[in-house]
C-alpha cells in the first residue's frame, strides 16, 4: 500500500510539472498566442511594404506619381492652368 501512495505523489506530481512547469501546456498556450500575434503583425506589415514598394515603382518609372503628389501635398499646379478653389460659408 506504500508503495502505491508513492507512485501516485510521483505521478501528481509529474503531472503539475507538465501542466504549470516550464515547458508546460500554459507556456505552450502563451506561445502559441504570441505566435498568432506575431504573424497577423507580420501580415499586416507585408502589406504595408508591398503597397510602399509599388509607390516607389511608380516613382522612379513614371512621372504620374510625382506630378500627384506635387499637387496634392505642395498644391503645385502646372503652366497654363488655371487653379480654382472654392469655398463653401460655413453657417
């Protein structure tokens, strides 16, 4: 019978060393969510760059871009056009 009630502390407790122990299911868990956390950062960051790549593309190859971005950002206009703003009365 002592014997017995020895193996069962032992098997106790090498089961709470699996459970909350390091290495154990509950640091697998938090892995696992970091993990899932790290890779949606990661696809989000992917997406990101390939959006900044194809704007660089577009810079160095056309001439598209710049002149967009000259006239939304620095409100550049070209020679010969006429720029009109209108403006609303705010009431």
């Amino acid at each position: 019978m002592k014997w017995i009630i020895i193996g069962l502390v032992a098997l106790v407790a090498l089961q709470a060393t699996l459970w909350v122990g390091q290495g154990g299911l509950f640091d697998f868990l938090h892995l696992k969510k970091a993990v899932n956390v790290q890779l949606r950062d990661n696809q989000q960051l992917l997406s990101r760059n390939g959006a900044l790549t194809a704007d660089v593309a577009d810079l160095k190859d056309g001439v598209e871009a710049i002149e967009e971005r000259a006239r939304n950002e620095m409100g550049m206009i070209k020679p010969g056009e006429t720029f009109y703003q209108v403006g609303t009365k705010n009431e």
